[in-house]
C-alpha cells in the first residue's frame, strides 16, 4: 500500500469513528484495527492522537466546504443560495441519521483546553458565518428590512446553528425545515 493510501485509510477510519462514537470513545488501537494498518504506520502518519484529531477536523472543514459548493453550485441568486444553506444542512442531517455537526461534536468532548483545536473550529464557524455575509452582501436592499446586514448574517448564522443542534437532539428535520422557513421571511 502506498504511503499516501495509507494516511488516507486511518484518516477515513478515524472520521468515521469520531463521528459515529466521539473522540473520547475512540482508542488508537481500535483505529489501527479498524484500518487493517500497523501501529508504526499510524504513528509515521500522526504523532498522536491528538495530531489525528487535527487532521480530522482539517479534512472534515475541506469535506464540509467541497460538499456545500456542489450543492450550491446550481443556485445563483443570493437567496436560494441562503436558503440552500439550510436545504443542505437538511440532507446532511438526514443521511447522517442526524448527527449534527463535527466541529460541534468535537468541540463538547475534545476541544476545551487546546488552544490549537479551539482556533480550529472557531475558523470553521468563522467561515460559515463569512459564507452567509457574503450572500447577504449580495441581496437586494429592501425598504422594508428592519434588520441591518450584519444583523441579518448574525440572526441567518445563530438560526441554522441552532437548528442543526435541535435536529440533532431531536433527531428529526423539523427544526430545520422551521428554521428555513423563518429564513424565508427574513431574507
């Protein structure tokens, strides 16, 4: 196997073992298992666990923002791309079984006290939030709209992250599908 399939491999079985069972629930050696790899070959990759996590949380930002642009790709207007925001995070949902977000799921178990992950995972909610000021950016004005812009990006972020923690717990769509439509009349 080469070097490359092989970082590959542990990094596939760790993502999928720190998002089905968590960080904490997740040993070393049951990822060398789970990925048929030696433990040298763990450690060649990775110097810790903990340097797995920051691989993990790396890849799952980049996995996150490919998967939201093929999504969003087809939708041009600002509008529907705000709205696709929510319409992705209800398919995501759904084909996870509701398994919410990773940065969140990280960030309760694993992220306390490490100032590195912190600044990790902070970076990725930054960005999701820069995403909906742009769109917001490029919405029409209306004389109507008592929220200023960056109320609205704030309101747009704060609803959809909240949404997806209710999904979560709730393990249903519905408080995205509402989340949505309050969208809707916001935007």
């Amino acid at each position: 196997m080469k070097d490359s399939e092989t970082r590959t491999r542990i990094l596939q079985t760790a993502k999928r073992l720190f998002y089905e069972q968590g960080y904490n629930n997740t040993g070393i050696n049951q990822v060398i298992d789970e990925a048929g790899i030696a433990r040298a070959s763990l450690y060649h990759h990775f110097s810790s666990k903990r340097d797995l996590l920051t691989a993990y949380l790396e890849e799952m930002s980049e996995q996150f923002v490919k998967e939201l642009n093929v999504h969003l790709s087809p939708l041009k207007e600002p509008r529907k791309r705000l709205l696709g925001f929510f319409d992705y995070w209800i398919e995501k949902q759904y084909n996870t079984s509701f398994g919410g977000c990773h940065v969140v799921k990280i960030s309760a178990e694993a992220i306390k006290a490490d100032q590195v992950l912190f600044q990790q995972a902070a970076t990725h909610k930054e960005n999701l939030k820069q995403f909906i000021a742009t769109q917001v950016n490029l919405l029409p004005a209306r004389e109507s709209q008592s929220l200023t812009k960056e109320l609205l990006t704030e309101t747009l972020f704060l609803l959809l992250e909240g949404a997806i923690v209710n999904a979560t717990i709730q393990r249903n769509n519905e408080p995205l599908k509402q989340a949505r439509k309050i969208a809707a009349r916001l935007i």
